[in-house]
C-alpha cells in the first residue's frame, strides 16, 4: 500500500470534512469502504458501518501496530460461529486526510469480502457519532463528516457489552452489539 497517503493528515476543525470512498459491489448490495492509517502506515480498507456500534480492528492489525489491550478477551457466538473479541487502544488513526481522536477498539480475525478485495477493519458508529452527522455520497463515492470531532463515547476505555456475531460471509463473522447491551 502507499503509505504516503498516510502523511499529512489534520483534526476537523468545524466545516464539514469530505472523504473519499470506494463503492464495492457485492451480489445484490453494497458496502462503503475507506482507507484508515494506523501509526502513519497504511492505507487499510475499513467498512464504514454506521449499524455496528463499535469500530473493529483486525487481530493482524492489531498484532502489527502492537495495539494496547485494555480489556479482558470476550468469547461471542452468534449463529453459525464464534469468535474472541478483545478491546484494544488505538492511538494514532486517521481516516482520509482526518486524524481521529484515540479510542479503544475491538479487535478480532476478519474475513475478506470476497477474493479480490481485503477486510482490515470496521469504522462503527463509536466513532462516526462524534462528528455528528455523515453523509455517503454514492455517485461521487465521498463521506462527509459534519464538523469539529467531539469526545469519544466510549470515553477512552474499553468498550462494554456482550456481542453476538453473525455470518457475514462463508469465510467469517462480523460483530453486531446485542440488543440491550
């Protein structure tokens, strides 16, 4: 990956930021994909899902950018499979040109979304909520975040609640918070 896309990025600073994304088509649906860089390396593709409450790094990231678990491991079943779960630190992110506040994470194995197209990691409504508003932009394949970056609602610390997972391809899961939690 160019890592040189990966220098340069800056807080929001109140407008709106727009981001460039890519549109994946898949069967009958879609999914949202953005690059995130980790400690200045990178890009990583990440699915932007407002629907998941909690962003999800994977264990390969996570073992390569030595992220600092701050919670016990959570084994998670769901239909069809099961996974461990562990919260993690992740300090230095950005997505796009925009660097992102520090925020624990979960981090678990992820599947590809199919052959061609990896999978490193989820952006979830943990972190997209601190902006305010998004809006995806599918005929120009750009994010928009709505303004100044606010703190973080999970408040640093490790993220709390059971999680089921559900078969989101033949190969893997994906975490979904239960109702509840």
């Amino acid at each position: 990956m160019d890592s040189s896309r990966c220098i340069g990025s800056q807080r929001a600073v109140g407008e709106p930021s727009i981001l460039p994304i890519k549109i994946v088509h898949l069967g009958k649906g879609a999914v949202v994909l953005a690059n995130v860089c980790i400690e200045g390396a990178g890009p990583f593709p990440f699915v932007v899902d407002s629907g998941s409450a909690l962003s999800i790094v994977d264990t390969q990231l996570s073992q390569r950018f030595h992220l600092h678990q701050v919670g016990a491991p959570e084994q998670a079943a769901g239909i069809g499979c099961s996974a461990t779960v562990v919260p993690e630190q992740v300090s230095n992110w950005s997505v796009g040109s925009l660097t992102l506040r520090s925020q624990a994470v979960l981090s678990t194995s992820l599947p590809n979304l199919d052959a061609s197209q990896p999978l490193d990691g989820v952006i979830g409504s943990d972190m997209l909520s601190r902006f305010g508003a998004v809006r995806i932009d599918y005929r120009t394949q750009t994010m928009s975040l709505g303004g100044r970056e606010n703190l973080s609602p999970t408040n640093n610390s490790a993220p709390k609640g059971a999680h089921r997972f559900q078969r989101s391809s033949s190969k893997g899961c994906a975490s979904i918070p239960r109702s509840g939690s």
